[in-house]
C-alpha cells in the first residue's frame, strides 16, 4: 500500500518539523505501507489563514492530487486542517481522499458525545468552525479553544525546548477548559502540536481521548484502501463528487487538460 501524505508546509520551511512528523508516521503505520510526505514548492502554505492565499495552496494540492493517483498511490491525504483541497480532489479523482479535519472531527464523534478543537491561533478558530459546520458536527463541537501562538512560534518551538514546553503547558491549559465547557473529546488541530504529543506518547488527558489527527489520518487511509480493494468503491461518484461525462467532459480536458477527471467517460 502506498498513501500520498500532502502537508501544506513549505518544503524549505519543514526541515525541523517533516523530520517529526515522519517520526509519528512510521510509529503507527501496517508493515508493508509506505507513506511519502510531500510539502509545498510553489505556494507558500499561507492558506491556514487568509482565503484568497488558500487559492494558492489549494492549486499546489489539486496538481499533487493528480500526480497521486497517475504514479499509482493508493490514497491521497491532506494533512492540513483547513482541509484544503478535499472536496476538488475528491471529484478528480478515484482514489480514496481523506482530510485531517473532517477525519479528525468525525472520529471524535466515535470516542465521545462532544468534542473541543484548540487552534495554533485565534485568527484559524474561524475555519475549524466553519468546517465543524460543513461536516455537519456543529451540534458536537462545544466550541475552540486556540493557543496564542502562529505557526512561526510552532517552528520555533522545535528547535527551543524552553518554547516547547510553553506550548504544551498552554495546549493542556486550552485543552481543561474545554474539558470544563463539556468536551468529551480534544482535537489539536495543529500539525506542529500534534508530532509533540505523538512525540511525548501522550493521547489522553483527564479521561478524554485526544484525537492525533496524523495518526488517525494515517490509520484511515489504510482502512479506506482497504475497504476499497475489498469492497470495490470508496468515494461516491453519483452527485456531489461526480466527474463531467460526455461532451462537457471532451471540452473541460480540450481547455484544462488530458489529465483531468482520470477514468471518466
């Protein structure tokens, strides 16, 4: 088995954090699966922030996604959570398409009847609600909790344990407060402080299960292959992510490109 692990961090950016996250990868993957992590090149992996800069990203994402599926992996995972680029690669493509967020989300809805999300910083507790709401699980949320922090600080702190310190300390801070507004379920949506806690072996806190969301992404991408070899089908192909047939279809790939909407006729 072979999964696409598509992080929205920049490449020459990563060198401290792809490192960690390759670390929490190989800890929980199947013998005989192999994971390839791939950053940004020609975006900047702004789009966790401002909208039009998820333009951006999302283009690197979508040619990536088609990449994946014409050099044969078996999964395509977006492991950023503003979940950018689910929806499109789930129409272009056959492969099964997971995203840390809603995976995130929706498996703390199996672990427990309400759940908290705690942010890298204030101005990302927009989209995570805004996605709880697209999902469907704005009942379950019981609201975020951000650090005061960026992603900026987040690089910092792997290379200053002083920092790394402050950040746990405050994410356990965020985390008892949403214990404390009902949570029955944490999820650190943040790479950065998800390899420290997979680092740190740490995955419960008062009781309450915290969700890592690269873990579980990793996890769920084994089961939708799985389930697709076994089964046949993974992503519904009949309205939402249907692809264009036909002649529309003959136009979209003489103005776009051959590659487009592989496999559809």
């Amino acid at each position: 088995m072979k999964l696409w692990y598509q992080s929205l961090a920049r490449e020459s950016d990563a060198i401290h954090y792809h490192p960690l996250l390759r670390k929490a990868i190989d800890s929980c993957v199947d013998s005989g699966t192999k994971v390839d992590i791939h950053g940004v090149v020609a975006s900047a992996g702004m789009g966790v922030f401002y909208r039009i800069l998820r333009h951006y990203d999302l283009q690197e994402v979508i040619r990536n996604a088609i990449r994946a599926e014409k050099e044969g992996y078996d999964a395509f995972l977006i492991g950023n959570f503003s979940d950018t680029g689910v929806d499109e690669a789930r129409e272009l493509l056959n492969i099964p398409v997971l995203g840390i967020c809603e995976n995130s989300m929706h498996l703390a809805c199996q672990m427990g009847a309400s759940f908290g999300v705690v942010p890298v910083s204030q101005k990302q507790t927009p989209g995570k609600i805004e996605n709880a709401r697209r999902y469907g699980l704005e009942r379950q949320m019981v609201g975020a909790e951000p650090l005061d922090s960026s992603p900026a600080a987040l690089k910092q702190a792997m290379v200053d344990r002083s920092l790394k310190e402050q950040v746990m300390a405050e994410f356990t801070a965020c985390a008892k407060r949403l214990l404390q507004r009902g949570a029955e379920v944490i999820i650190p949506a943040g790479g950065e402080f998800n390899v420290f806690l997979a680092d740190a072996g740490i995955f419960e806190i008062d009781r309450a299960p915290i969700v890592n969301g690269i873990i579980e992404l990793v996890k769920m991408g084994e089961f939708a292959v799985k389930m697709r070899k076994l089964t046949g089908r993974y992503t519904s192909k009949r309205f939402h992510y249907a692809p264009p047939t036909g002649d529309y279809l003959k136009r979209v790939r003489d103005f776009y490109g051959a590659d487009l909407y592989p496999g559809a006729e």
